[in-house]
C-alpha cells in the first residue's frame, strides 16, 4: 500500500513537472531571452550587493527563477523607475520587475501580473519619544518617494484620520527616494517617512537601533510585473511560471529567504490592484 501510495504521488509530481516544462513562450523571448527593467534602490526587493555589486533582491531572485521555468534567459536590464511603463509600451523591455505597485492608472497603458502583497507603513527614529503610533504625525511633515502612490495615500490617510479627528494634516514630503526620505530623517528635516512595509524589516536589520515602525501597514497593495497590453501569450507563460514556483515551494523558499513569507500569493493574478 505504502508502495502504490508512494508511485502515485511520484506519477503526479512527473505530471506536473511535464506540464510546467510544457509552458508556452513566444518565440521571440525564446530565441533572445526575456529582457527585463529593474532598478536597483529598493532593498530588499530590487539592489546590489555592496560585496560584489551583483544584483540581487527579491526581484532578482523570482526573475531568475522564472527564466528557469520557461527555458529562457533573463536580460536584466537597469532603467530609471519613471521610465519602465514607456519602456514596456516602446518595446524597449518585455517586463518590469522592480517592485512596482498594480494601480489604475498604470493599468490603462500596461497590464500587471501580480506575484507579491504589500502595503505602506509609517516610521520614525527611534529616539524621536514624541512619536509613538501614526496619529502622532498629524501636523508634522512625512517624507516619501515622490515617484509611487505614496504621497496621495498618506494624504487620504490624513484626511481620514488626523484631519477627521480635528487635528491638522500631515504635510507631504516629496523625496527622490526611500534612500533620500531616510537620510532627511537622519538630519531631522523629516519627522516620519512612509515606505512599503516589506522594506521595514530589512532597513531595521542593516541600520539596526535606528528606527522604530509605527502601527501596522495602512493599506493594501498588489505589487506586479508591468507588460505589454499586447503580450497575452507572455503573460500567460509568466503566470503559468509563477504558479509552477508557488505549486512546488519555490516561490515560498525565496520570499523566506528575504525574510518576507507573509508577503506571498496563492496565485498570480492579473490587473487586481
């Protein structure tokens, strides 16, 4: 019995792997590789390592194993942020994987395949004792990437939050960065910074004693590889990849290695932020 029982799952994992390596890919991602933008300032999704100089991060990580999946090689392919939705539409690049958020807007002239969960989270120094929770920046000036969704959300947040409770709204810091947002911390021209939740963690370990997050994340975001509106069949094959990843535990092991399990999908998805 335990024989027959071990056959069987043995049979389906040779199914399975058949069907996977079965994905189809367009011949022309086959014949060049997969190019792909990244930029590379965003630990722990998208940086170098200061060791090498190498790429390296979560996009990183999940681009390469999707090449392994589909049988391509990945191009990478370092583009400046506000540039990678016109790469896409130009056919400079076939993908973005650069810790991109799904939005509306951004879905009017690219499709996302969503492969990762986050959202933006309010900190500060650690030795500012002034500063506790969220509510204790209403009035003071919050510093974030000018370049992401961000600025509007903390916004919103104020509005719905400080300014409904009678106190006045937090005044919206537009930074080249998380990097620039960080160091106006530093230099206490900034009382508090808001980035995405899945960099805290990192930034805390590598500057260790330096900040504190104030309460949880305050909303909810897809993050998701930007492509063409005309590349069904690449998406398809993205998709396909990702789930393959997710089926077999490697998409899993990744984000854990990153420290980031809590941030994972059951399914890659299409244009649900």
């Amino acid at each position: 019995m335990k024989k027959l029982l071990l056959s069987a799952i043995s049979a389906a994992v040779l199914l399975q792997s058949s069907a996977w390596a079965d994905i189809a890919v367009p011949a022309a991602i086959k014949e060049k590789g997969l190019t792909v933008a990244i930029m590379p300032n965003y630990p722990p999704m998208d940086f170098k390592d200061p060791a090498t100089n190498q790429l390296t991060g979560v996009d990183y990580d999940l681009g390469q194993a999707i090449g392994e999946k589909l049988g391509v090689k990945i191009n990478w392919q370092e583009i400046a942020f506000e540039q990678m939705v016109n790469a896409v539409v130009t056919k400079r690049v076939d993908l973005v994987m650069s810790g991109m958020t799904d939005t509306k807007e951004r879905q009017q002239v690219v499709n996302f395949i969503d492969y990762f969960k986050t959202g933006p989270q309010f900190y500060t120094q650690t030795a500012r004792s002034d500063i506790n929770s969220a509510m204790d920046l209403c009035g003071k000036k919050v510093g974030t990437s000018r370049r992401t969704t961000f600025p509007l959300e903390i916004a919103n947040w104020s509005k719905a939050h400080c300014e409904a409770a009678g106190k006045p709204a937090i005044i919206v810091v537009g930074a080249e960065g998380t990097a620039d947002a960080r160091t106006q911390l530093r230099q206490n021209r900034l009382d508090g910074v808001v980035q995405g939740s899945e960099t805290l963690p990192y930034i805390m370990d590598l500057e260790k004693g330096k900040y504190k997050p104030l309460d949880k994340a305050f909303s909810f975001q897809y993050t998701g590889m930007a492509v063409g509106k005309d590349a069904g069949e690449l998406t398809t094959a993205i998709q396909a990849a990702i789930d393959a990843m997710i089926a077999d535990g490697s998409y899993q092991k990744i984000l854990g290695k990153w420290g980031l399990a809590d941030n994972g999908v059951t399914k890659a998805t299409v244009n649900q932020g």
